[in-house]
C-alpha cells in the first residue's frame, strides 16, 4: 500500500490538513488500514520536501493546511496510470517466512503449525464474508469503496486458504519421499561482507 500516492491523490481534490487526510483516507479505503496521525505528517513532510506539496493557510483552530503541486499531480497521474509491479522478492510475506523457518526447524510440527493458520484464515474469511453480505448493495461512493477493498481481501482469504492446502500437500509428500526435515546450522562460519561472485567457467576450445 502506497500512503505516499493515496493522500497525493486525496489532495488532488483540494487542500487538506493532517487529522482531514486520515479522516479523507479511512473512508476511501473502508477503514480498512488506519494511519495514525505522525505517519500523515511524516509522509506530508516528505512530500513537502519533494516538492509535491506546499503549505498553504492556516485556519483559526491552527490547522495547517497542504495544497498539491503541479509535480504532485503529475505523480498521481503516473500512480494511477501504471500498473502495481508484484515482482518475485519485492514484498515479504510473513507467513510465507515463518512457514519455510518452520519447517527447517527441528522438534517442530509443521503440520500443526499450518492447520493453527487455516483455523485463523478461515475465521477471517468468514468474518469478511459476513461484513461483505452487509454492504453488498452499495449506495454511494463511499460505500463502493469499502466493497472492492472487502472484495479484495476475500479474495486474498481464499488463496491463503488454498496455499495452506497446497503446503500441506506438499509436506506429505516430502515426508513419504524421505525429505529430512530439520535443517542443521551450516558448520562453516560465513565471511564477514558480501559474497565474493564466482566466474563462470569457460569451456576449454576443442
């Protein structure tokens, strides 16, 4: 999730001050990420210091207000006209992460830890089922905007659901065939620094 291009894109509507944009944010996205104060203005100090946004008036209850610059508006043009780029590595999934540390891990029951995770991931997917059977009919803008991030999470519920599934398949099936399953520590104390890189290896001329 990007704060960054959302509030830009929040204050490409019209100037805002902090507690607006968290306010403007939480009902664009469904309650569904709360900001917290600090991280607004960190993020609106960042920007200011990009020059995507200036300050501007401030009203009789010492709320400061931020417009968008011409460049911040560009940058929201860009956000939303490009794709989100998912590349393989740019984001760690933490389940993902504890899973692979669990299963190299000796004593532990992997199988255990997983089906603890189904019973969870399926509690919130029916949780997000129920809310979404509640807002199914939206009537404004507002509410369209909490259904596609409740849609989206739903969808997300469901492949976590059926990757666990699939991760259970495959313990099972390394299990049967012998895969050993803990992971020792490497007995070799690594160097301090980055890993030298290895040549390639040339193929002698015949």
């Amino acid at each position: 999730m990007s704060v960054r291009q959302s509030l830009l894109a929040i204050l490409d509507q019209g100037p805002c001050y902090g507690y607006q944009l968290r306010a403007e944010f939480d009902r664009r996205t469904g309650s569904t990420w709360p900001l917290n104060v600090g991280q607004i203005y960190n993020t609106l100090d960042r920007l200011e210091r990009d020059g995507l946004v200036a300050k501007t008036d401030t009203d009789d209850q010492g709320h400061v207000y931020y417009a968008i610059t011409d460049a911040g508006s560009a940058e929201v043009s860009d956000w939303l006209g490009s794709p989100i780029a998912r590349s393989a590595g740019a984001a760690r999934d933490e389940l993902a992460i504890k899973l692979a540390i669990a299963a190299t891990l000796p004593g532990v029951d992997i199988e255990h830890v997983v089906q603890v995770q189904r019973s969870a991931s399926l509690g919130t997917l029916q949780d997000l089922t129920r809310a979404k059977r509640t807002a199914e009919d939206p009537a404004n803008a507002e509410d369209l905007a909490g259904l596609l991030v409740l849609d989206s999470l739903i969808f997300a519920a469901e492949a976590e659901v059926r990757w666990l599934d699939h991760v259970e398949g495959r313990l099972r099936r390394a299990a049967a065939a012998g895969v050993p399953s803990a992971l020792p520590l490497a007995t070799e104390v690594p160097k301090r620094g980055r890993p030298a890189k290895v040549a390639p290896a040339r193929t002698a001329a015949r």
